[in-house]
C-alpha cells in the first residue's frame, strides 16, 4: 500500500521532498472529486491532506473522509486534532491506554 498526498503545491511540495511518491495538486474547483476518487483507490493505504482543504469539503464528503479506515486520511495542519486519536484510528489499538 502506497502513502499519498492531496493539496496545493506548496502542501504537496514537503511530502515530494520527504519522499513521497504519490502526490496530487489540486485546484479547489476539483479537490472535492479527487479525494473521494482517491479514498476509493485500492492500492493507497495513507492519505494525507491539509485540515484547511477538509474545512472546504461539504458535510457528507467530510464525514466520508474523516471515517475512512482504508485508506487512513491523516488531516495534517493547525486542526488535525489529538494525536492519540490518530494513532488509534490508523492501527486500531490505543497505545496509550492503561
């Protein structure tokens, strides 16, 4: 399974330099349809997006989005959340739990 990036040039530009394979740029005329065709790619199992990109998506994409488990959507930027969520979302375990 591949990791992918979603977002505008600059956003996608760090993860190229990171080494990530598999990045789209996108228009926000086009996001929309691009991430649900990418969620519904077999072959990606992480994909990371700007929380300033899901803020735009309407509702029902959004939701669509954020409780993807295959791939995992990882919201990066000012609003992606508690950290231990992620984590339990992507593997399934709470690693922090007592």
């Amino acid at each position: 399974m591949d990791v992918a990036v979603l977002g505008n040039e600059s956003f996608v530009m760090g993860f190229k330099l990171g080494g990530v394979k598999r990045s789209y740029i996108e228009k926000p005329e086009s996001y929309e349809d691009k991430i649900l065709e990418l969620i519904a790619d077999p072959s990606i199992g992480v994909l990371a997006v700007s929380s300033e990109d899901v803020d735009r998506l309407n509702p029902g994409t959004r939701r669509k989005v954020l409780s993807s488990i295959a791939p995992v959507v990882v919201v990066v930027g000012k609003t992606e959340g508690d950290l231990r969520e992620k984590v339990k979302r992507a593997i399934g375990v709470d690693l922090y739990k007592t």
